[in-house]
C-alpha cells in the first residue's frame, strides 16, 4: 500500500497547500521578465536578442523537460522531484541577482526554469495522488489551477515594488527566498507517492526533442544576427525527424505521436501553439512598449500586468458552466478573437499615449482571451481521447502549450526588431554616436542608451514601428487559429 492510500486528511490538506505554493512559484517566473525587462535592459544594455533569450532561457526548460520530470516522480517519487525542483529554483533565483553580464543572468534563468519543470509536473501529481476521491481531486485540481493564477498575479506587484524601492536584482533574490520556503513546506508537508509500474525516461528522445527546440530558436533569435539561420534550421529539421523516429520505437515514448492521428486532438495541439503564441507575444510587446519605449516606472509596468491575470480569476467561477453550456470549440473561437481584437487595439494605441487608462480595454480583451483559450484547450485535448489517455493528452497538451509561449518573445521579438532597424538606421544617419550603439545592440540598446532628445525620438518612433507590427502578426496568428478551431475541431458527444 502507498503512503497516499493510507494518508488522512491532515496529510491531503497539506499535500494540496505545498502542492499550490510550489506551482505559485514556478509560474511567478513565467510573469516576472514582463516586469524587469526595461529595468534589466537599462542596467546591462542589452540588445533586443539578449532580452528575448533572458525570458526564453526560463521558459524553454518547463515545455522541454516537463514529462521527464512525470516519469522521474513516478520511478523514484514524486515528492523528491518537487523539492529537488525548488532547490533547483532557488539556486538560479540566486545566481542572476549576482550576474553582472547577460550571460550570466541567462544561465541564472535556465536553471531556475528547470526546477519550475519539475515544480509544475510534481504539484500536480502529488495532488492527484494524494486526493483518490474523486470530489476530492476536483477541488484540489481547481485549487492546482487558481494557485497559478494568484502566481500570475503576485508576480508583478513583487517585481514592481521591489524594483522601484532598490533594484530588479532583489525580485530575484525574493524569488529564491520564497522558494526555499516552498522546498521547506513540501519536505515536511507532502505525502509521496510513486508509480513505477511500466514508466521508464526516454532520454534519446528527450535529447532530440531539446536540440529540435533550441536550433530553431536560435535560427529565430541569434540566427538573423549572425547569418547561421539555416544552419539551425537543418539542425533542427533533421534532430526532429530523428525526434519522431525514437518515439515510434520507445518502448516507453516521451510523447505518444499516435495521439497526433486523433483528428480532434491534432487541430487542438495546433490552436494550441498558435494560441499561446499569440498571447505571450502580445504580452512580450506590452512589456517592452512600457519599459523599453515609454520607460515606465516599476510599478507602471507592473500594473498593466496585474490587471490582466486579475480578469482569469474573476471569470474563474463560470468557466465550468461555459464549458457545460457552449462546448470547447466555441469558447476557443471566442477566446481567440478577443486576443486578435486586444492585439489590434493596442496597435492602433499611440505610443505617445502613456499610463493605464488608454490600455484598460485591452488588458480586459486580452486576459478574457487568455482565459478562455486555456480552459477550451485543456478540455478539448482531454475530450478528444479515450479516458484511459487522458493524463497523457494532459500532459501533452502542457508541452504544445509551453512551445507555442516559448516561440512567442523569440518570433515576435525578431520581426519586431527588423522592421524597426531600417526605420532607426535612417534616423540617425550622420549620428556616429548613435550609430555605434545602434551596431553593437540594434534598436532596443540606442533606445536605453538615452542619446539625447532627437536620438531618443527616433527610437521611440522605430521601436512603436516594429513592435506594432509583430501585434499584427499576434493577431493574425489568433485569427488563424480561430478559424482552424471552427471549421476543423470536432468534439465528441
């Protein structure tokens, strides 16, 4: 008999109260870089690519390493994972607040996101674990679930408060602080639980799956600068056919590719990706709108993005009966047209236009959007398939979802960038001070560098140019996946 079968009430309530805290944790880093980009840009200088790879480098971990972490707690126990996760989390909290160059604070967040894997995958499962009846599992799943959305929300007002009092280097070392706490509460709180039986880690298809990932991000992001996009891109093509050949032969699959030839769970995984990538994108434009371009205070950026997680929690309680009354293919379309609209909107925003009442609406569409794209995701990948798949689709649907805010910052970030370039390097012709910045960091470092008035001008006019482009392309990426979801998701009776 397991430790959770025999486990009473006091060991569920705090198994479900560590369980919350540890995916609290795990999602305050995906919200924070919305915050310290423009500070963290003003303090190292970075370029438009560096700031796409600080956020990229905590995000790329969860959606790569997420169902290794499942099978290690199933082998060896899942409550090992979630501390090891929270270790994992606070030691590179604790290396970027000491990192003095961009590097640095990169592999800070690489090794912070890959303890978040493992928070996000262990909390769910210890809670799963621990709650066999099933009213039980439902309330500490909706538990699970808002648990991220108070993450989400946190997040923002931690790193603006702290940023404006001393430096983003503290919201981090808050972080790892918070952290520690949560690998404390687990260690002594959590009931562990394993389930060897059959489970077994792929890492050949693991390998291939990370190097099919980081090629074509680095074709996206450092390609363009450095003239090796098609390289990566081969390397990419070819470790993802390698990728889909080890699944097909594992005994014990990463991911089951056969779930793929499910009609209804392809369109889903597909609106997936497009769907999270146009949401993280938009997010990633906000937040360089208000700190890289407007130089918005800490607590200027911060706001905008409290807002926004705020609407997910009020529109919580009826998302059950939306789910019951209209389906998932409805809310999907819904969902995503509210994110093209929101994109669009703030598009069309002059940049001159600064402070919280002009974007109101926007952060109403947007997080009406996010909502309803999550919820309708889930469910539909999860009703496409047999019961007895249920947790892989699961799973599996966390992955495509991870994959699509992954590509967000990096795609949107390089059209963003090239579209604002020309418009920059026409500005300051004749300007060699302007012009060594602008070769050493592109438009995104002339705009930090604060160049004078005129030179200052330009930036703002070239970056406001870029950056409302990429919300076109988020917003025609939306309309898109509307459209697939709407004529090509079927849904079971």
């Amino acid at each position: 008999m397991t430790a959770t079968a025999v486990a009473g009430p006091s060991l569920r309530a705090g198994t479900l109260w560590a369980g919350c805290v540890a995916v609290g944790v795990a999602q305050v880093g995906v919200v924070l870089p919305a915050v310290v980009n423009g500070p963290i840009q003003a303090a190292l200088h970075t370029s438009g690519a560096e700031i796409s790879w600080i956020g990229d480098a905590y995000l790329l971990p969860i959606a790569l390493l997420g169902l290794t972490f499942g099978v290690l707690g199933d082998l060896y126990g899942r409550k090992k994972v979630l501390v090891g996760g929270a270790l994992a989390t606070a030691f590179g909290y604790l290396l970027t607040p000491l990192a003095s160059t961009v590097p640095l604070l990169i592999a800070g967040q690489a090794v912070a996101g890959i303890g978040a894997a493992a928070l996000f995958q262990s909390s769910l499962a210890v809670i799963a674990a621990a709650t066999p009846d099933p009213r039980q599992r439902a309330r500490g799943l909706a538990a699970w679930a808002v648990a991220i959305s108070v993450g989400a929300l946190l997040a923002p007002l931690l790193a603006g408060v702290l940023t404006e009092i001393r430096s983003y280097q503290w919201v981090f070392a808050a972080c790892a602080v918070i952290a520690l706490c949560s690998a404390a509460l687990s260690a002594s709180l959590v009931t562990d639980s394993s389930a060897p039986e059959g489970r077994a880690p792929d890492w050949p298809g693991q390998a291939a799956l990370a190097l099919t990932v980081l090629a074509f991000l680095y074709a996206v992001i450092q390609g363009p600068i450095d003239g090796r996009s098609a390289v990566a891109l081969v390397v990419g093509v070819i470790a993802l056919i390698a990728f889909v050949r080890i699944e097909t032969r594992a005994k014990s699959p990463l991911l089951r590719l056969d779930l793929f030839r499910v009609p209804a769970f392809s369109t889903a995984a597909i609106v997936a990706v497009l769907g999270m990538f146009a949401f993280i994108g938009g997010g990633y434009v906000l937040s360089i709108r208000l700190g890289v371009i407007q130089h918005e205070t800490p607590m200027g950026i911060a706001w905008p993005f409290v807002l926004l997680q705020t609407v997910p929690l009020l529109l919580g309680p009826v998302l059950a009966r939306l789910l019951r009354g209209i389906g998932p293919r409805l809310l999907l379309v819904a969902g995503l047209l509210a994110l093209a609209a929101g994109q669009l909107w703030l598009a069309a925003i002059p940049v001159s236009a600064t402070g919280l009442a002009p974007i109101l609406g926007v952060l109403a569409l947007n997080g009406i959007g996010f909502v309803l794209l999550v919820s309708g995701l889930t469910a539909a990948m999860v009703n496409a398939v047999p019961v007895a798949l249920a947790g892989m689709a699961s799973g599996t649907a966390s992955v495509v979802r991870d994959l699509g805010q992954t590509l967000g910052p990096a795609v949107i970030g390089t059209v963003a960038l090239s579209q604002a370039a020309p418009v920059l390097a026409q500005g300051i012709a004749g300007q060699p001070a302007a012009q060594a910045v602008f070769a050493a960091g592109g438009p995104i470092a002339v705009a930090g560098a604060r160049l004078g008035p005129r030179v200052d001008e330009i930036a703002t006019r070239a970056l406001a140019h870029g950056y409302s482009v990429g919300l076109v392309v988020t917003a025609v990426t939306a309309v898109v996946a509307a459209l697939v979801a709407a004529l090509f998701l079927r849904e079971r009776p």
